[in-house]
C-alpha cells in the first residue's frame, strides 16, 4: 500500500505535458503566444499558408515542392530538438527509455496541440524497413487545394527529419495519399532513400497506397557496408 507520505514528497504528478489548456499560453492584447516553458509560438492562418504557397510557386515554379520539403525538413530538426527536451525535463527521463506507447500518446497529443490534425503511426511493415504515418485534418493539404499528385511537402520533410533524428538513420519519406485528393487521410511511408526513392516514379503513376507499399516491401532489404 502506498504511503500518503511518499506522494505528498513528491514534487508533482506528471499528466499530459501537452494539453491545449496549460500547454498554448499568451497575452492577447499583446499578440503573443507562448508554450508552457516560455518559448514562442507562431499561429499561420490560412490566408497566409495560402499565400506562402502561391507565393512561392510564382517564384520558383515547379521547384516550390522541393522547397516547401525542405523547408520542412529544416521545420522537423528544431520540432524534434525541442519535443525531445522539453518531454524529458518534464517526464525525467530521455525518448529512449519511454516505453512506446507512453511515447505515441505524447506525439498525439503534442501535433494535436500545435493545430497540425490528428497522427496515427503504424509499425506493421517495420521488418520489412517501413514505417507508415497517417494523418487528418492537415492545414497544408487544405491550402494547397486539388492537384494531380499528394501535395503534404512540408508534412513529409518533417516527418523525414523527426524520425531520422529519433532513430539516428537518415530516413526519406514519401505521400501516397492525400486530402487534398479527397483521400480521407494522408499517407506517408519512411524509410532508407534508397528503398524509398522508386516510390516516387509510382506516385507520379497514381498508383494506390497499398500497391505502392506492397512493391516497396517486395525490394530486396539494402545492405550494410
């Protein structure tokens, strides 16, 4: 039986590090928008993303899709250096010695919070080398409106940098579905560039998701050096 000493000792009793009511803080008279620890937050209302995107495509034209992942990437880096710091201080402990499902319930909750939909991960082709992220509710894909192909650029680089920093391999990733498409969800698939790479000629195909999965677990497993 445990003491009522020992949990009136503690220090507190950790909860979700992320829920929108303790985690998104600001003045609103001042415009500013902070997270539980201080640091700056940034709202992107549509009109801007919309105009972001537009923006850029005049520019740059057919190279915006690149720009936009690598943006993305870039995005990802400080998104995982800092959800990493900030899940440690406040749990006691680093990612690596969170069990898995105590981690998955944080990502959820934290790209909840931040406004980004809803994150499911699927770890059934992990044998294979694959990992496969779906998501709902995605601004960027609202934004960019219908097109011929996926269009969740910055959605991709994020999660290529996040899950590389989180593994310490070098991870490419590719969207097989998208809202934007009128798919109910966005997919995207993770793995070594290598494996990944032929997934983007069959995108350009339209082949489907489960098609474009099943090819991809068919390759043989790269080797190591």
């Amino acid at each position: 039986m445990i003491a009522v000493e020992e949990l009136t000792s503690q220090k507190h009793i950790p909860g979700n590090f992320f829920a929108p009511n303790v985690y998104v803080q600001g003045d609103t008279e001042l415009g500013l928008i902070e997270n539980r620890e201080g640091a700056r937050l940034i709202a992107l209302p549509e009109t801007l993303l919309s105009a972001l995107y537009s923006g850029l495509e005049h520019e740059v034209g057919p190279a915006a899709d690149l720009v936009l992942q690598q943006c993305g990437y870039y995005w990802g880096r400080n998104f995982y250096r800092r959800f990493a710091s900030e899940v440690s201080e406040y749990y006691g402990k680093s990612l690596a010695e969170m069990e898995m499902v105590e981690f998955l319930q944080l990502l959820k909750a934290c790209w909840k919070t931040y406004g980004w939909g809803l994150i499911e991960l699927d770890f059934s082709y992990h044998q294979q080398g694959f990992l496969v992220v779906q998501t709902q509710h995605s601004a960027f894909a609202k934004v960019r409106g219908a097109g011929e192909h996926p269009s969740c650029f910055v959605e991709s680089g994020l999660l290529s940098a996040f899950f590389s920093q989180l593994t310490g391999r070098e991870l490419g990733c590719v969207q097989t579905t998208c809202e934007s498409l009128q798919a109910t969800h966005n997919s995207f698939i993770l793995g070594l560039p290598e494996r990944i790479k032929a997934a983007e000629a069959w995108i350009k195909e339209a082949q489907d998701h489960d098609t474009i999965l099943s090819q991809l677990c068919s390759q043989p497993a790269a080797t190591v050096s």
